[in-house]
C-alpha cells in the first residue's frame, strides 16, 4: 500500500509539473483585408478632407486572448479622398500621391509595428510602436479596443516627422487660408 501511495505521488507531481510549465502560443491573427476599413481625415484652416487607405497586410498578435502585439503594411497608392468629385477628388488625390505630400513612386508603402502593449481595460490596450512613411520612422502612442473579432483604434500623426511639409506653417511663412494643419488622423476599423 505504501508503494502505491508513492507511485500515484510520484504520477501526480509529473502531471502538476508538466501543466505547470506548459506554455501557452501566441496566435497570430490576420486582418480580413476585405471588411477591414481605415480611413483619414486632414484639416486646414477653411476646413477638412477625408478618404480611405487601404492595408496591404497586416496582424494582431494574441497571448491567451490577450493583444500582445500587431503590425501592418498600408499601401500608399491606395489613398481615396471621399468627400470630393470629379475634378477636384483627382487632383487632391493625385496630389496626396505626389512628392509635396507622401511621394507614392518612391515610398509605395507605410508601416506600424506594435513594440510594447499595455492592457488598460477589459477590451481596451495602450499601443506604443513604430510607425513608418517615407523611410521615416517615428514611435507613437493610441488606445486600441478589442471586442471579438474586431478592433478599433484611433492615431493622430504628426505629418512633418515624416517630411510631409507641404502647407504646414511649421516650415512656411505667410499661408494664411492656405495653410494645412500638420496632424492628421486615422481611424481604424479591423476584422481578423
């Protein structure tokens, strides 16, 4: 009887060892590129545009169904201004894509890396990470939300720390109604 104790003991503790330092894998969920939606909104002084920009590629990264990390890939060329027609929907976007503003034949691409995330809630995180455009990278910080499948994030980007300086007042003088804010925002509606 006193061997028996000991060998279920002995099965016991290796069962507790084993689980115990079982580790649990990340999962690496991909952006549904199809339902996934990020849109842009940049101000000047006699108003605002918006439009959409789409995501070529892009993740978030779980640890037991918790957001530990993400990256994403957004294809400049991509850029649509939505609150416009006709004529001057071209050429706003036509401009966006020119080298006054995000340069698309030399920088085709822009990119976020999530290099540290904080839980700050339930659903919610605090992402700082890398944010690249024009071969420029900067780090940034914005809130996240998860709820599902789907997450939410807001960024608001400094566009003059990635050589963006077109009607900022930050570089020219005298632009009066002509000037363009330097911050603009983006909105990120995800499913994965």
């Amino acid at each position: 009887m006193d061997k028996s104790i000991k060998n279920i003991t002995a099965i016991i503790m290796v069962a507790f060892m084993t689980f115990s330092f079982a580790t649990v894998e990340k999962v690496k969920k991909e952006i549904n590129l199809e339902t996934s939606k990020v849109t842009w909104k940049g101000y000047k002084v006699t108003g605002s545009h918006q439009g959409t920009i789409d995501i070529k590629k892009g993740n978030l990264l779980f640890d037991d169904n918790k957001l530990v990390g993400g990256g994403f890939i957004i294809d400049m060329s991509s850029i649509v201004v939505t609150d416009l027609e006709g004529e001057y929907k071209d050429k706003l976007e036509g401009h966006l894509k020119s080298d006054d503003f995000f340069g698309i034949n030399n920088f085709p691409t822009a990119s976020l890396t999530f290099k540290k995330v904080k839980s700050t809630g339930k659903n919610s995180y605090e992402v700082t990470g890398d944010i690249t455009i024009k071969k420029k990278t900067e780090t940034i910080k914005f809130d996240i939300s998860i709820y599902g499948n789907k997450a939410n994030a807001s960024l608001k980007i400094d566009r003059t720390k990635f050589d963006v300086r077109y009607g900022s007042t930050s570089f020219f003088d005298n632009l009066k109604d002509k000037a363009i804010y330097d911050d603009f925002d983006l909105v990120a509606d995800l499913e994965f």
